[in-house]
C-alpha cells in the first residue's frame, strides 16, 4: 500500500494520465571523456528490479561531451525492443539532459513520460505542451526521495562500472609495461 501511495503522489505531481509502476533511469560516469560508461537501472513499485539493469560502455564519444554519450545511450537502448519499455523515464541532470532523452523518444516514436532530476538543488524538469516545467517537491516528500533514490542508484552503477574499467585499463598498462 505504501508504493502504490508512491506512485500515486508521484503520478498526481507530474500530472500523468496513466499509472507509473515501473520507472527506468539512466546515468553517465566519465573522467575527462575516458572509459566512459552510461548506466540504467529499472525500479518496479518501488524496487530494484536489477535483472533489469544495464551497462553502456560509450564507443562513440572520447571527449567530456554527457550529451553526445547520452545520444549513444539511448540510441542503444531504444534498439532493443524485447526489453520492456517502462511507465516513466528519468534521466540524471537537468532541461539539456532532458532534451537529449525527448529528441531520442521523439525519434524513436515512443511516447513515454520523461522527467531529469537535478542533484543540485533536487529539482524535477519535465516538458508539457512545449513548456518547461520545474517542480520543487517538498524535501519530506515520499515521490521526491523515490526518484532521488532512483537516480542516486543509476549514478552508483554507472560509476561502478566507470570505476571497474579504469581499474582493468590501469592494469593493462602496468601488465604491458
């Protein structure tokens, strides 16, 4: 009963129609554009659902651009369309990171709901009828901690993933040395 009182404050704040019960959210994790990785974890009321989870190592971007590799990110993910779409997208960051994550929905014809959660100041951005939107949820609020814990858990698994290569790419060279 407590997720379902989740999903459905967080549903009325974002003012969808349809309910959200699973929720996918997608980070990047780089040092200076290096051994970039992207990340997406998928919550399903609530929970990890860590079957769900994936990887991205970047191939297409070798400078600090979280945009382009975000591009890359989506494009990838998108082209799999066995794995199930979710109820709501987010993204980690703010209006550009959300743009980036609307151009490929739009591209791909999916319309699924989409928001980005700004770490700084734990702000929610969303676009409705071409307007942005920025919501400030109150800091008790049981939506804004699901979606901070959401986001906090892709950046982790990125940046594991970020952390896992360079240790292999450290190695590599002492191993070739």
């Amino acid at each position: 009963k407590e997720q379902f009182n989740l999903y459905s404050e967080l549903k009325k704040y974002l003012n969808l129609t349809k309910e959200v019960k699973v929720i996918e959210c997608y980070d990047i994790s780089n040092l200076s554009g290096k051994l970039a990785t992207g990340s997406m974890v998928t919550f399903e009321e609530g929970r990890p659902d860590k079957s769900r989870y994936r990887h991205f190592r970047i191939k297409s971007v070798n400078s600090p651009n979280d945009f382009e590799m975000l591009k890359e990110v989506f494009l990838r993910r998108f082209k799999h369309l066995e794995w199930p779409f979710p109820d709501l997208i987010m993204v980690d960051g703010g209006i550009a990171q959300l743009n980036v994550l609307l151009e490929a929905l739009a591209a791909n014809s999916l319309k699924i709901p989409a928001i980005s959660l700004a770490k700084r100041f734990e702000k929610i951005y969303l676009k409705k009828d071409y307007k942005y939107i920025t919501l400030k949820l109150p800091s008790d609020s049981p939506a804004l901690n699901l979606v901070k814990r959401i986001r906090d858990e892709a950046h982790r698994f990125a940046l594991i993933y970020h952390q896992k290569l360079r240790l292999k790419h450290l190695l590599d060279l002492l191993h070739n040395n």
